[in-house]
C-alpha cells in the first residue's frame, strides 16, 4: 500500500507526501515553509527524510526550513550546492547509489533537464510496491520493471503548445525551452508504452502547467491508453 498525498504541483510549487504506512517522506519542498505546515497538519515529526529532485525553487523553496525543522534532506551534492544547504542534516545522494529511509529502498537515477545534477527516483518498500517519481525531465533514459505507482511530469501537450506558438501567446523560446526541460503528455504516453505497466495501481499526472496541459482531457487519454488509476495532482 502506498499512500499518496499531493501538497502542491505546479510551477508555483511541488510538494507529496507518500507513506506506506510505516515510514512517510516528503516528495519536494517546493514552496514557501508555513504552507507546507499548513498542508500536513503541522505533523512534521511524521516525515522521515525530504527527497529533492533539484534546486529550481518550484522543489526547493523551503529546503532550508525543512531542515530546521530537524527533517533531514536527500539529495544531489550538485543540488545542494546550488541550494547552498550544508550541515548533519544534508543527506548527499548519487545517481545508482541506493540508501533506505525507514521501510524504503530508494533508488536515484538521472534526468535532463536544465539544472545542476537532476535526479528521478525509484522508491521501494518492504511491502513489495515500487513507485517511480520522474518531473522535472524532457526525456528519461531508463526503463523500470515491476512498478505499482507512477508520478510522472505532464506539463504539456505539444498540440496545446503549438496552437499557443501560433496564436502569439507563446514565444517560440519559451516553447524551445519547454521541449527541452519538461515531460509532456507524449512523452508520458511513451513512457507507459516503454515499461511493463501491468502491477501499476496507480499513475499520477504532476506538474501541469498553467497555459499548457487540459487536466481533465490528459486524464482521460492515459485512463484510455493504459486502462488504469489517473490521478492529475492540479492543485
Ligand atoms: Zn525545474
Ligand atoms: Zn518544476
């Protein structure tokens, strides 16, 4: 059993508590500290470790005060350094370097995407469920066997773009910088196509953004496309 909760996910900040029951970790800390109170109820004694993907502030904002709060952070030296987050509580984690928190083995594996050193991860636990997190990447190199969650970046649809492009709404920059940082809704059709999807429970859409996704339509066609749990973390 694993217990998803989406605090936050956007570009105005992400943040999820997972927990299998036994141990509970936070996903991201991106955003402002007193929210992130706020969302979990004030039970930060709960959380066993902050893992964060890398440092744009959307993951990252409130890493410092998580800290302080006696949580201690996992995540890349290249990310803390950017972050600049230092001291007993700072976790360093490598790419294919597995460590545990509580019930979980975590996995790190790199990502594309415009920051220092990116990182997805795969979390498993002695309960025999694997969860894969992926944002925050324009492509991911790897396949996953045996996966029972998905959380995976669907920040666009390249129609959704392209109309925008052409309706003067979008720069075409902004859309170059987008195809090559983000995951979008083909890239997640792709992705589920890529890897054996038949344990998964459940697949949660991150990370939408704003101009540039349809919650409800990227729902359906991954409800349609693999026949199983959607869930669009939109708030
Ligand atoms: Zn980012
Ligand atoms: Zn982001």
């Amino acid at each position: 059993m694993i217990d998803i909760k989406c605090l936050g996910s956007s570009s105005a900040g992400n943040a999820y508590r997972i927990t299998d029951g036994r141990t509970a970790l936070l996903l991201e800390a991106g955003f402002p500290y007193k929210s992130l109170q706020r969302e979990l109820k004030f039970r930060m004694s709960d959380i066993a470790g902050c893992l964060i993907s890398h440092e744009h502030g959307d993951h990252s904002k409130a890493a410092k005060d998580v800290m302080k709060a006696g949580i201690p952070i996992y995540t890349s030296q290249g990310t803390a350094n950017a972050l600049g987050l230092a001291g007993h509580r700072l976790k360093p984690i490598k790419a294919h370097q597995q460590f545990e928190i509580g019930t979980w083995s975590i996995r790190p594996f790199e990502i594309e995407h415009d920051a220092a050193e990116p990182l997805g991860f795969i979390l498993a636990n002695t309960a025999g469920d694997k969860l894969v997190f992926l944002t925050d990447t324009y492509y991911c190199r790897y396949r996953f066997a045996g996966l029972t969650h998905i959380m995976v970046e669907a920040n666009y649809s390249l129609d959704i773009v392209n109309q925008r492009v052409a309706d003067g709404q979008l720069h075409p920059a902004q859309k170059k910088r987008l195809l090559r940082s983000h995951f979008g809704l083909e890239h997640v059709k792709d992705f589920l196509k890529a890897n054996d999807i038949s344990r998964v429970e459940e697949i949660w859409l991150l990370h939408l953004s704003d101009g540039n996704s349809d919650a409800a339509r990227f729902k359906r066609e991954i409800q349609e496309t693999t026949g199983k749990m959607v869930m669009v973390a939109n708030r």
